[in-house]
C-alpha cells in the first residue's frame, strides 16, 4: 500500500474526506508534495505559521533545545529555563494584570483550564459563551463550543452552560451574580470572520467587572500579530482577566496556554494542591521554538505590514461570486452562494497550486489565513488563482 492507502486505514481520520495530500516539505510560504508540486499555502497550519514554515531561527532554537534536554519532569516541578524566559517575554508584551502563563499542549487544554480557574476563582459554576463560537473540542471545551450539530452526538456536556448570540443584548443581560465566566472569542474565527459591534466588548467589560464574572478572551487564533495588532483585544481597549494562547504560540510546535494574574493563578496551588496538573505541558522544545518565533516576529516587526496586506487582498478580490469579504488582518473570509460552490472551488485552487480552507460555522466562506510574511507578489498569485477559479 502507498502512503495515502496506509493514512486512510492505520491513521483515525476525522471526516470522510480529507484533503490526502502527501506533503513532504514546507518553506517560507509553500508545501511541497511527494510528487513535486508547489503550493502557495493560504492556510498556515490554520493561523499556526505565523512566521512562515521552517523559519530556520526557530529550527536553530529546537535543536539547541533538544541537545540540552527534553522531558525531564511533569509541569510546574522543575525550572525549565525555556519556560520561565518563554513566559516572561509574554508577560512582557501581555497588558495590565496578565502576568502568569499557565502551558499546556493546546488551545483546547487552554480552555478547559481557564474554565477550571474561572469556577474556581468565584465559587460560581454558570458559564457563558457564544453561539458559532469555537474553543477546542474537548467535553468542557466542546460545552461551551457554539453549535449544536457538533454538541448534540456527545452529550451529556458540562452543565451550567448558556450560549447567547455575539453581540446581543441577550448576552449582556444574561451575566450575572451566578456566573462564573464569560468565555468569547475576541474576533469569532469559524463564524466566518466577526467583529465585535461598536462598545460591545466595553460594555462586556463592565458588566463582568460589576457582577463578579471573570472575562476570558479566547485569542487562539486570532494572536500574535494575525489582526494587525499582536492581541486581537488591543483593537479594542479593554483587557480580559484570563487570555487563551494557542496555535502560532508554539512556532510549529503544538501548545496553548493561558495567562491571568498571578494572584489567581495562585488558586491552583491549593485547596486543592495540583488543581491544575499536565505531563508534557510547556515542554522545553516546544517553548524555545514558540519563543523564537515571537521574537522572530517582533524583531522583523511582521505586525506592521499586516494592515497593507490585508488592503491588498481587499482591492484584488473583487468578482461577481463573491457576496461579501469580511477581515481583520490576514483573517480574511471570502463569502460565496453555498457550500458546494465553496468546495469545488477549494479544489480548483488545490488543482492549480493554492491550498486554502473553510470555516466551521459558515461554510459557504473560503478561509485565507496565510503566513504574515506573505510577499504583496503571493498576495496577487493567490488572488488571481482564486478569481480564475470562481
């Protein structure tokens, strides 16, 4: 059997249709298969490379890492160096009380422990999210995940959970003495790329300050410079009390994390002891790689040229199929009529070197979250394949 015949039978899938192709290597802005092909990668992991693939600094840091050591001990028992400078640079560049990291392998693990820490800091267990809201796919993450075609196969969930519209009324009203949290995207990702309404997120803010509630602001996807900014909040001037890190924070490594004050922190350290507890969390390689990536990306100041890119594609997708383009930064969702229309498109694109994707909550959308080091050249390569194929 060849490799896509050994994928498909030794390998757990997670739909009937994967993508299947065999990718041998990835540089810069583009994944090469075992046949030789090239394509412009629209995608990045799902907003994971930020800094392009195989940034040779970051390889550099992982190897450096892997001579001196891997796994030596579970979490929070021995200092690792690259943890504690890992998770001083982020406070570093974090706003106001948002001081002490929490790793963990991913975003989903980054949710269950902000939903972990928010119960346990108030006392309180109700918790509100969003409709079309994605936090990961583990039971407390799948509980406050936004739809019910995905919920409905597993339940019973966590109890406690209520889920209102983005940017409602309803949402604001509904926080009260009795919830522990509001966990939100800041920019709704899978929904297909939405914004908070003008003093929403404000009025958010004051409402979980007055009532007790902790405001989680889930930034997996849309951190680390994505929205033209280095937190997606920043747009916004209001600060969370925990923020959850994942997909570029690792460099290509696979993490999460979540960031609060240290005083709540300081929670799980008793009344409980080890009320928060991982094995491989915050591993050494993968906190030199995603290190090395956030100072590849401040250094080279990739941030600055986030909202001219993001200018460029807006002037070039223009075409009587598209319905509507809807952005922040290199998040950019590109609506058309259905579905379908979406998928034979995406493998056009595929047919003719452009790998991108769509979104969970709004599939008639084409998702294009490329590598913020995407040259104005690319941006006008993936623009004209794209129109070509609609």
């Amino acid at each position: 059997m060849n490799n896509r015949q050994l994928f498909q039978q030794y390998v757990a899938q997670t739909s009937p249709a994967p993508v299947g192709i065999e990718i041998i290597s990835a540089s810069g802005n583009y994944l090469y298969d075992v046949n030789g092909k090239k394509y412009l990668d629209l995608i990045g992991g799902i907003s994971v490379c930020n800094i392009g693939h195989g940034n040779p600094e970051v390889k550099d840091a992982i190897k450096k890492q892997v001579d001196d050591y891997l796994h030596i001990m579970v979490y929070g028992e021995l200092v690792q160096s690259p943890q504690v400078k890992y998770a001083e640079l982020l406070a570093k560049h974090l706003p106001g009380n948002l001081s002490c990291t929490y790793f963990t392998n991913s975003g989903a693990e980054a949710t269950e422990g902000a939903l972990k820490l928010a119960r346990r800091a108030t006392g309180r267990t109700d918790i509100i999210s969003c409709n079309k809201s994605y936090h990961g796919n583990t039971l407390g993450a799948l509980s406050v995940m936004g739809d019910e075609y995905w919920r409905n196969a597993f339940r019973p969930l966590m109890p406690g959970v209520w889920h209102y519209d983005y940017n409602s009324n309803a949402l604001l009203n509904a926080v009260n003495e009795q919830t522990a949290c509001v966990i939100i995207e800041t920019i709704q990702g899978e929904a297909g790329v939405v914004e908070p309404h003008d003093s929403w997120l404000q009025q958010l803010r004051k409402k979980c300050t007055d009532t007790g509630t902790l405001l989680v602001f889930d930034e997996i996807q849309s951190g680390f410079g994505r929205t033209g900014k280095l937190w997606g909040f920043e747009h916004y001037g209001i600060i969370p009390d925990i923020v959850l890190l994942g997909k570029a924070l690792g460099g290509g490594m696979p993490m999460g994390a979540f960031v609060a004050s240290y005083d709540l922190m300081q929670l799980f350290t008793h009344s409980p002891v080890l009320g928060h507890i991982t094995t491989f969390g915050g591993h050494p390689v993968c906190c030199a790689a995603g290190m090395a990536a956030l100072n590849v990306l401040l250094d080279n100041k990739l941030i600055n040229d986030v909202a001219e890119k993001e200018k460029q594609f807006l002037t070039l997708l223009k075409h009587p199929a598209i319905k509507a383009v809807r952005s922040k930064g290199l998040l950019i969702a590109i609506e058309l009529d259905s579905p379908a229309q979406v998928s034979i498109t995406l493998q056009r694109c595929l047919d003719k070197g452009l790998f991108s994707d769509w979104f969970l909550f709004a599939p008639n959308c084409i998702r294009f979250a490329p590598s913020l080091t995407i040259s104005p050249k690319e941006i006008k390569t993936a623009c004209d394949i794209l129109l070509s194929c609609l």
